[in-house]
C-alpha cells in the first residue's frame, strides 16, 4: 500500500477510536445469549428462524462464550434475530498511528542506545538521548512518508 494511502487510513481508523473504545465488552455469556434473552427469544425460536434446532443454538451459545465461534455463525445467527454483526479492533493502548509507529521507534530507541554506550565509552556521552531518539524516530518517520 502506498505511504500515502496507509497515512489516510491510519488517520481515518483513528478517527473512529473513540467511538469504538466507548462500546461495551461483551457480555460475560455471550452477545447471543443477551439479545436473546432481551428480545424474549428461546433457542428454539432462533433456530426455527435460521433452520436449525435448538441445541444448535445452545452451541453457538457455548462457542461464543467460549471464543470458538466463527464470524460466519456469528453473523447467521445475529441475522436470525434481526440483527446486524459489527466486529472491530482496536489497539490495546494508544492510536493506530502509534501502533504503526511503534516497530521504527523501538528500532531508534536500540540504535540510539546503541551510539550513547559508544560514546560514553570515549567519555563523550550526550545529556539528551531522550531528544536524540525522538529526533531520528521523526526522521525515520518522515523519510518513510516521502518516499
């Protein structure tokens, strides 16, 4: 994907973060169990709706709480209940951006680390490594972006 494209999206995926970190986990049973049980539907009822029986729908039950269920159980039987499967993810801390930052910055912080031990070996060590990553992460940054 072109430098240019990869920064829109990371910019548009960040743009959608904050909506996405602000919907609840899931529940402890399940999404299926839940919206089942609200919508005062029985296993059976769903597994009439999507031609399926109702232990079928105990085992989605089961796969989903047990984080076996695929994406396309999940979406067949979300759409017997008249519903919609939305599924994201999101970093675990932080932006996309930083996430995509992250692999260059650790390589400046050994790079960096690297050069401040040499030169504190010939007693020249520099008082600012701090500054000196961050300025060769922003370096590598933005020559990776030009290209």
């Amino acid at each position: 994907m072109k430098t240019e494209f990869r920064q829109l999206r990371l910019v548009q995926l960040d743009r959608n973060l904050e909506l996405a970190r602000s919907l609840p986990p899931r529940p402890s049973g399940g999404w299926i169990v839940s919206v089942r049980e609200a919508l005062g539907l029985s296993q059976r009822q769903v597994g009439k709706k999507m031609h399926a029986s109702g232990q079928a729908i105990q085992q989605f039950e089961h796969a989903e709480a047990e984080d076996r269920i695929t994406v396309r159980a999940l979406r067949r039987v979300a759409g017997s209940m008249g519903c919609e499967l939305i599924y994201l993810l999101v970093p675990r801390s932080g932006s996309f951006v930083e996430l995509a930052e992250q692999p260059t910055r650790e390589r400046v912080a050994r790079d960096v680390k690297n050069v401040v031990h040499t030169m504190a070996l010939e007693d020249q060590k520099p008082e600012n490594a701090k500054r000196l990553m961050e300025d060769e992460a922003q370096r590598r940054l933005n020559r990776r972006k030009t290209r």
